[in-house]
C-alpha cells in the first residue's frame, strides 16, 4: 500500500511540501522525510533511507521520498547501518 498523499511541485510551493512530508511521516512510522530535490542539494547521502516512490500533483515523473537517519543516536545509527544493505536490496528487488 502506498501513502495516497498529495504533493506540489518542488521549489512551486516547498512549505506545503515540507508540510505535506511531515505528515506523511505518520504513515511511513518515520521521523524526517525529505524528496529527492532536497537529498540531492547534499553533500552527502549518508544516513539517507528509500522509502518510497510517490506521484506529485503537477509533476510528470514520480518523486523518490528519503527518511534522513542522522538525528539518530549512534547507537541507533548503528543497528541502521547494519540493516541498511537488506534494505536496500529489497527495494531493489
């Protein structure tokens, strides 16, 4: 199943995707979302989680959302870092 939110276009309206993502964390059980236009303006995309690809209203193509993992402690950080590579080969499958 996958989140039925709206989002706008990035740079139209960033407040209201920034307000749109944050509500979405609730569906996807996660603490800081962010598009893929914002994890791209990165230096780096350590501590960056796929969660989803979604469909934006007023854009063509569809949108990859990142759950940021780096306001973890490092503990946390820790167990994430070891089950990333699962992760990762499941959304690629």
């Amino acid at each position: 199943m996958r989140w039925s939110g709206r989002y706008n276009s990035p740079g139209v309206r960033s407040n209201s995707t920034a307000a749109r993502l944050e509500s979405a964390n609730k569906y996807y059980g996660t603490e800081v979302l962010m598009s893929a236009s914002t994890a791209n303006q990165l230096s780096s995309r350590d501590g960056l989680r796929e969660i989803d690809v979604v469909r934006v209203k007023g854009i063509s193509q569809p949108v990859t959302v990142y759950e940021s993992l780096r306001h973890c402690t490092d503990e946390r950080r820790a167990q994430f870092n070891a089950l990333l590579p699962h992760y990762d080969a499941a959304v690629e499958a």
